[in-house]
C-alpha cells in the first residue's frame, strides 16, 4: 500500500510541474476555441489525449523492464537535465535577463496567427484541431515525463498521477469558469520552485542508483531543494549588478 506522506514529495513535484504545462496547453487550446471555433479545437484535444494515452502505456510496459539500478540513473539523469534547464531560464527571468513568460501576450500572439488563417465552411477546422492537438501533445508529453520521472523509480506512479490530475483539474475548472487565458497564475515563480524539486529529484536518484548513502534517505531531496533554490537565487541577485537588457529566448 502507497504510503502518501512518504509520497507527499513526488505529488508535490508532479503538481506543480503539470500545472505550468497545463496552463501552457489552455492557452492554446482557448486561442484555438475561441478564433476558430470549439469543434475542431475539442477534436484536437481528444486526438491529443488518446495520443498520450497510448504512449503512457507503451512507456510503462519499457520501464517495467529495466534493473532498478539502471532505472534510476537513467530517470535521474533525465530529471537533471530537465530541471536544470528550467532553473537555468528561472534564473536568469529573476535576474531580468530574460522577459517574465506572459500568458496574456501567449494568448494574443497564438490568436493573431490564427486569425490570418482561411476559415473552411461547414467542414471541420483542421488548423484548430492540429493547433489544439499540438498544444496538449507538447505540454502533454512533458506532463507523462514528469509523472513518470518523478514516480516510476519510487514506485510512486500513482501518486504522482494524483498530483499531475489534480493539477490539470484546477486549471480545466479554472479555466472554464474564467473563459480567459491563466495570467494571475504566479507561473514563472512556479517555474523556478519546479526547476528546483526537478534537479533535487535527479540528483537524488542519481545518487540511489549508483549505491551513494543519502543521509535519512527521502529528507536529502528537501536539502538539496534549498541548496539549489539558495544557488539560484544567489545567481539571480549576482547577475542584477550587471545591467543588461531583457531578451527573448
């Protein structure tokens, strides 16, 4: 039986880390509903679903596979370079090198591209069906990884479901209750705490599978979590005594 304050962590993790990719996917899927219409937008969406459904399942047939060993240094490896690309982009979007993600500009940027778009009549929209599947695909797909990254090697998969549900029900209801993009969701402080349970994660799995002791096992994720949130934010303000100008990336 699943032990759910031991898994507290994990959901944690997967919570917050599907909530940015959910409220990324919303955008999208909003954009494409509401330029095009909800037909081919709630078609794509469901072909989206199905989609990554089906990879869920393959992928859980391959990991069922692995040594354990070799299962949690080569998630953890993953979880590393995953979250220390997000902490990276954190870090500098708290320095104020890189402009603050808004989901405001997302969302008129998407409906401007498709607004110069040809409109079919009486047929079903392809383009809001294949934008409204490449949204819940893309952000989809990095949900699976996290769910999976977070609790395949803890055999903590349900669990970390729960969080990634959970977080995807919040902003679906949320969402349809607004009818507007997510723009008071704090994402790119969300994006920063993500970042950092992402590297704590891999560190520490990369840790168990190669036989390293962890001082009190599971408690070494929270201290590495405040090492790399301290680290990062020691950066940020490092960096903020140089002036450079914002840019894209």
């Amino acid at each position: 039986m699943t032990n759910w304050i031991h898994a507290g962590p994990t959901i944690l993790a997967a919570f917050l880390a599907s909530l940015v990719e959910f409220v990324e996917a919303f955008t999208i899927v909003l954009a494409a509903g509401t330029v095009r219409g909800w037909r081919g937008a709630l078609t794509g969406v469901a072909a989206g679903i199905v989609t990554l459904t089906l990879i869920v399942l393959a992928g859980q047939s391959v990991l069922d596979q692995l040594p354990l060993a070799q299962l949690r240094v080569g998630i953890g490896v993953l979880l590393l370079l995953f979250g220390m690309r997000w902490l990276r982009k954190s870090t500098l979007r708290a320095a104020g090198i890189i402009s603050l993600h808004d989901e405001s500009a997302a969302f008129s940027s998407e409906t401007a591209a498709l607004q110069n778009r040809a409109r079919p009549a009486n047929t079903l929209d392809m383009v809001a069906a294949i934008t409204a599947f490449n949204g819940v695909f893309v952000e989809g797909v990095e949900v699976v990884f996290i769910v999976i990254a977070t609790g395949a090697t803890g055999h903590l998969i349900i669990p970390a479901a729960v969080g990634a549900s959970a977080a995807g029900a919040a902003v679906l209801t949320t969402g349809i209750l607004l009818r507007a993009p997510l723009t008071h969701v704090p994402e790119n402080s969300l994006k920063l705490v993500v970042g950092v349970l992402l590297t704590s994660f891999g560190t520490f799995w990369i840790g168990e599978g190669a036989g390293f002791p962890w001082p009190r096992g599971d408690v070494s994720i929270a201290w590495l979590a405040v090492l790399y949130l301290s680290s990062a934010l020691v950066t940020a303000l490092a960096i903020k005594r140089y002036k450079f100008a914002p840019m894209k990336l």
